[in-house]
C-alpha cells in the first residue's frame, strides 16, 4: 500500500509539473486574432445595382440616401473643416465634417437654388414679369440686359449677403454645435421639415429634379430660342 501511494502521489506530481509547463507555454504564444464580423463591403447601390455602395453611404441614416455617388466623393478621408478654416485658426472645440457631410450641405443648397431658378426662369417666359424695360426681355437674355444695366453688382450683393449666412453656419458647425446639413432654422410656415423625414425626402427629391429640369430647360431655350414650353 505504501508503494502504490507513492506511486499515486509520483503521478500526480509529474501531472502538476505538466499543467505548469503547458501553462507557461500558452503565455509564450500570441493570442489568437479574432475574426471580424463580416461587413457589407460587397453591399450594392440602391440607385446603380451594378456597382457597389460607396463606403460612406452603406447604412447612413439620411434620407434619400440610395447609396449614388459614381465617382466616390464620399470615399475622400479630408475633414472638410480644415479646408473652411485651419485647425490652428479656431478657437475652442474644433468639430469634423466629413466629406459625404459637406456633400449633402452643397446638394441641398443647389437644389433650393433650383427649384427657384426653374419657378422664375419659367415664370418669366409665361409673361409675370416686373415693370420696367430692363425686366421686359425673355429669361435667357436676362442675364446679358442685366450686364448691359449695370445690375450685376447688386445680385453679387445679394448673393454674397446669402453666403454669409452660410458661412455662419458652418462655423456654428464647427463649434460643435450638432447642426444637421442645410438646417437653418428657416420655416416661416411652421412645416416642421426640420424633423420630418418625409418633408426632407420631399425637399430632397423635389431639389434633385429641380437640378436636372433647370439643366434642361437653360440648353432647350438656347437651342430653339423660344420661350415656354421652349420647343
């Protein structure tokens, strides 16, 4: 009995030796890397089933994102605050703006323009027009009568005053200040798009159109020389 206790307790020695050896070896080798989940990489664009989602665009929360941006813009890592102003420059807490950010501020601001420019342009040739010679002339000799009055420098004062405003808004951005792309707290009419998606995806696609109409009807004037309906 004596012999196999000893035994007993040799085996259970050497298995103590065993696990500490195996233990300091485990700590000697690298962890294993652990597998990321899979991501949409190979995710395609609502808009161009063809071609894959931009990176930036695959699952952002804005509306009317259809995931469209053929040429990558959104792909860019710039941080466009430091192109409006140097980091060095501002004071204070110094926000980012990534590109597909800026990128949604610049195609609200052209559609607004737009959907003006298409109401006006078409407006004109339909007869409602100021009093005054300088107004009685069809839209797309408005801009060469205008040169020919001197009226240039007031819409660049306009134009600049409106720009202005834009910029204060980027600044109030950069501060940090959450501000959404093309929120300027403007609604006279007390819509609410502001916090209304359904009113943003109206705005959005009716600015999207605007921007392609207003293409269109400018090149058919120009080529039949003739006011509305330009053909």
């Amino acid at each position: 009995s004596v012999t196999r206790s000893s035994r007993r307790d040799c085996g259970c020695g050497k298995m103590k030796v065993v696990v500490a050896l195996a233990a300091t070896a485990s700590a000697l080798v690298a962890p294993v890397a652990k597998v990321a989940p899979a991501t949409s990489l190979d995710a395609k664009s609502a808009a161009m089933p063809f071609l894959e989602c931009p990176a930036a665009l695959d699952g952002l929360d804005y509306p009317g994102n259809v995931g469209f941006d053929p040429l990558r813009f959104t792909d860019s890592d710039w941080n466009m605050a430091e192109v409006i102003i140097p980091k060095e420059r501002w004071m204070g807490e110094y926000a980012e703006i990534p590109m597909v950010y800026w990128m949604r501020e610049a195609e609200l601001k052209h559609g607004r323009i737009c959907m003006l420019a298409v109401v006006g342009f078409v407006a004109t040739d339909l007869g409602f027009r100021l009093p005054g010679e300088m107004h009685n002339v069809a839209s797309i000799n408005a801009h060469d009568m205008a040169v020919d009055m001197g009226a240039m420098t007031q819409i660049g004062i306009w134009i600049a005053v409106a720009e202005c405003i834009g910029y204060l808004a980027i600044l109030e951005m950069l501060d940090g200040s959450g501000r959404q792309p093309g929120d300027f707290g403007f609604d006279p009419l007390q819509i609410g798009g502001a916090n209304d998606p359904e009113m943003q995806l109206k705005e959005l696609e009716n600015g999207r159109l605007a921007m392609l109409a207003f293409s269109g009807i400018v090149t058919q004037a120009v080529l039949t020389g003739k006011g509305f309906p330009y053909f």
